[in-house]
C-alpha cells in the first residue's frame, strides 16, 4: 500500500492516538476509524478475536484510512507469522521480561538472515497474494513496527537490554500489570510506579526507540503525548458502547 505505515508515521515524528478493538463487529472498527482514531489495537491477549474476523476487520479498517495494529496473546511465532503474512504490519508482545524474549520476539517478525520468519510471499495477503513478492521482501521493515511491553518487575529491571534489542521499534508501558506487580494493584499512578514508568521511558529514550502506553486517571492522553510517548491506545470498543449506553439509559429510563 502507497499509504505510510504506523511506524513511518511515528519514526517521522507524529503521535498518534489510538483505540483498542475487541471485534464486536468490523461496523465498530469502521465507525471508530470514521471517528478520525488512525489506528486501532485488536486485543487478542483478553480478546475473543481469531484470525479470520482480524482479517474482516483489517478490511473495514483500512476501507475508511485507518490501520490495524494486534497485540497478540503470547510469544507464539506461528501465530505471529500468520498476522504477518495476513498483512499486519503493527505487533505488540505484551509481557516482554528479557532481552532473550525481546531478541525471540524480533527474530519471529524477520525474515533470514535477520530472524526465523518463514517465507512464503508467492501466496500471503502481506504481499498482495503475490503479486508484490519482491518489493514486500526489500521492503517490510520499513512498515513493520514490533513492540515490547514492560509490565512485570522482571521487565523493568531488564528494560535497558530489553529496548536495546535490534528489531524491537518500540516499548510499550503497561501500568496496569506494572503496578500489579509491583504490589500496588489498581493503583496505577501510585508514585513507585510513576518512578518505575519514569525509569522505563529513560531507558527507551536512551536507546533511541519508541514510547507507547495507556492513559491512567491522573495522566490522559494529552499529557502523555507532553510527557515524551509517541503512541497511546486509550479508548476500547467496549468501554466506549458501554458508557454510551449507560448514560443513555440513566438519562431517558421512567421517572426522569
């Protein structure tokens, strides 16, 4: 595709804001892009999304300029390969805990002599069905943004390695099972996990890579952006139908 990736958008300096999908219906992923959300996250980590309605989604998506990132449930490099190859270009590895993870994780997104990826672009969607084999070869890591994400204590004393990995473009912080972790559970602004996330973005920006994360109470999307991180991924399909119709409800129920 001519259009610029997640990552040539990001590596040129723009912020992005994003959305998390739980694929309720490719209609969800069409109206949030027409909303103006750039990218979307499929979640297959807590998700209940399979291949196939990735892919019906990825449609609908990029239908209306928007591009679909997944964050897959674990470090699986078969099915790593096959988000690739079905032409995700975006993918997140939640619970990155090593370099030795970081370096597995990265070598499962490239092809030889850079990793262990399998080749098979006569036929994958990722190279137009074959038709575009060859540029897609000379040109996927140009596109292709593989994230980390630090969420455990073993993660964020290993974040220096860990960001410092070749092929991992970008670390993502998640406070939520940071702070979980770190025996402070719901507390995500808690200030030891504000100085842990503070420690993560050092060590990111000294190595030179992206910052992703999500908003927490005292921190939106705004100040993030402010704070130094290039990609956040706040609102969710779910949440956002949810207070809808919450708030709907409340609002017109009888005896208003």
């Amino acid at each position: 595709m001519a259009d610029r990736s997640i990552k040539e958008r990001l590596k040129s300096g723009e912020k992005i804001l994003s959305a998390w999908l739980y694929g309720l219906t490719p209609a969800i992923g069409e109206i949030m892009a027409i909303a103006g959300y750039p990218s979307l996250l499929i979640d297959q980590e807590h998700g209940p999304v399979g291949m196939e309605t990735i892919h019906v989604l990825m449609l609908a998506a990029e239908t209306r300029g928007a591009k679909v990132m997944v964050r897959v449930p674990s470090h699986d490099p078969t099915h790593v390969k096959r988000l690739l190859d079905l032409g995700v270009q975006t993918v997140m590895f939640p619970m990155v805990d090593s370099a030795a993870e970081a370096e597995a994780v990265a070598a499962a997104c490239l092809y030889p002599p850079h990793g262990r990826r399998g080749l098979a672009t006569g036929g994958i969607r990722a190279a137009s069905f074959g038709a575009d084999a060859k540029n897609y070869i000379a040109t996927y890591r140009e596109r292709q943004l593989v994230m980390a994400q630090i969420e455990t204590l073993r993660g964020l004393e290993q974040v220096d390695a860990i960001a410092g990995t070749e092929g991992i473009d970008l670390i993502f912080v998640g406070p939520n099972d940071l702070a979980a972790t770190m025996g402070f559970i719901g507390q995500r602004d808690h200030p030891k996990v504000r100085a842990a996330i503070d420690h993560i973005v050092a060590a990111t920006k000294k190595q030179g890579k992206l910052l992703g994360t999500v908003p927490t109470e005292q921190r939106d999307a705004r100040s993030l952006f402010a704070a130094g991180f290039d990609l956040v991924v706040g609102a969710s399909d779910v949440g956002l139908l949810r207070e809808a119709a919450s708030a709907q409800y409340q609002a017109q129920k009888p005896g208003k």
